[in-house]
C-alpha cells in the first residue's frame, strides 16, 4: 500500500477495506513509515480500516511504525474479522516520535483502537490513548526513555500447541533492549507485545517472532519487501 506522501496532514482521513477471500493469501505492507505531521491544537489525522478473513484464507498486515511528529494528533481505528478457518498475521508499530531531531514523545495525543473478531465473537479489544505527560506514556519510558513499541497478534489455521514456540521465544529474546510479552488468548491465537530500546531492537524481535509464528502455522514466511526480475519468480 502506498503511504500518503509526505505523510498525513492535519484533517486527513485514510479509509482501508480489505476483504479476503477463501483459500487466498494476502501479504499487505508499505513502502515507507506512516508520518504524522505538526497540526494546530483541535486538529487530527485519522486512518480507520477494516479487514475481513474468510476461512481458509491468510492475512498478513506488515507496515511500517507510525511516526507522530511534535504536536500531532492521529487517531486509528481497526476492526479485523477473522472467519472459522481464517489465519491472520496482524502487525503495527510505533516510534516515539523523530528521535534523531530530539521529538521523542513530544505528539500531542495518539488514539488507538484495535477490535479483532474471530469465529464471530469478539477476541481482542485495545484502547490506547498516548500523550505528553499521559501515564500511559510513562509506563513505557520506564526502561526505555526512547522506548518503540509494537503488537502482533496471529490466529492460526486449527488449533496448535504453542506453549513451546512460546517458551523458546522467552527465552531466546529475553535482554536488556527489550521486554516482550506473550498472551496465549485461545487455541491457536496468540497476542505478542514489545517495547524495544531503539529502531534496530524493535525490527530483529519483530521480524524474528514473525518467522516462528509463520513457522509454527506450516506456512512459508512472506517477503514484506518489493523485490524484481528472477527474485520475484
């Protein structure tokens, strides 16, 4: 998906839709992170995007961190509906803001909203409201001043013991540049949190718990990334 470029400006909305199929496969990411630019106090940018799975089929959602500049609003809404049947690799990310020109938390509010259906009942319901001086916000500079975050969940196909993949997982991540935490919510549906030191800790945990879940689900791991020629055959 191709990010509004430069980014998102005060008053504008994004729309997603996205429906999948029986039995198709869909990988979905973008091109560049998702900037929020400087507004006016009472102004906001806001995506709402709704994914429906149906069963047999695979989403996988991977973009890029959400980047709010200084004094930015954004809000998201997402509501992913997930078929008896349907897998589903849903992945977000946040960075603090533009750490290298010293704008860490310095937005002035995200709201983030997160509803994920499965089998026709309500799995997964986030409420995330981050701001300057918010406790929310405190909570995750308590290790990490510059702290990135990211969420991923993953439903699989049929129910799977993932208590080993899990306590591998724990224990080949555990270190000083990142707390992680796993939430097993059903058979076969797992919650994955994680706030990182920095850029690089947060992308090598991401992409690693990724391959072990998609391992874990019998499927090969897609190539988030645009590739040419040979390379894409």
């Amino acid at each position: 998906m191709v990010s509004p470029s430069p980014g998102l400006l005060a008053g504008d909305t994004v729309n997603i839709d996205v429906k999948v199929r029986n039995s198709a496969r869909l990988a979905l990411t973008a091109p560049s992170a998702s900037r929020i630019h400087t507004m006016r106090a009472g102004e906001s940018a806001m995506v709402s995007q709704v994914y429906c799975v149906e069963s047999g089929a695979l989403l996988d959602v991977f973009p890029e961190y959400v980047i709010p500049q200084a004094d930015a609003t954004y809000v998201q809404k997402s509501r992913i509906e997930v078929a008896d049947g349907g897998m589903l690799m849903w992945t977000e990310s946040f960075a603090p803001g533009r750490a290298a020109r010293g704008e860490v938390f310095a937005f002035r509010e995200m709201r983030i909203s997160t509803d994920i259906t499965w089998k026709g009942r309500l799995l997964v319901r986030e409420r995330s409201h981050l701001g300057a001086n918010h406790p929310s916000v405190d909570a995750l500079r308590y290790r990490f001043p510059e702290a990135y975050y990211a969420s991923i969940a993953c439903i699989f196909p049929k129910p799977l013991d993932a208590r080993p993949t899990i306590r591998f997982l724990t224990a080949a991540l555990s270190s000083k540049t990142a707390l992680i935490g796993f939430s097993e919510l059903a058979d076969g549906v797992i919650l994955v949190r994680v706030v990182a030191l920095d850029s690089p800790s947060l992308r090598s945990i991401v992409t690693f718990v990724r391959q072990q879940l998609f391992t874990l689900m019998g499927i090969p791991v897609p190539n988030p990334r645009r590739v040419t020629g040979d390379i894409a055959a």
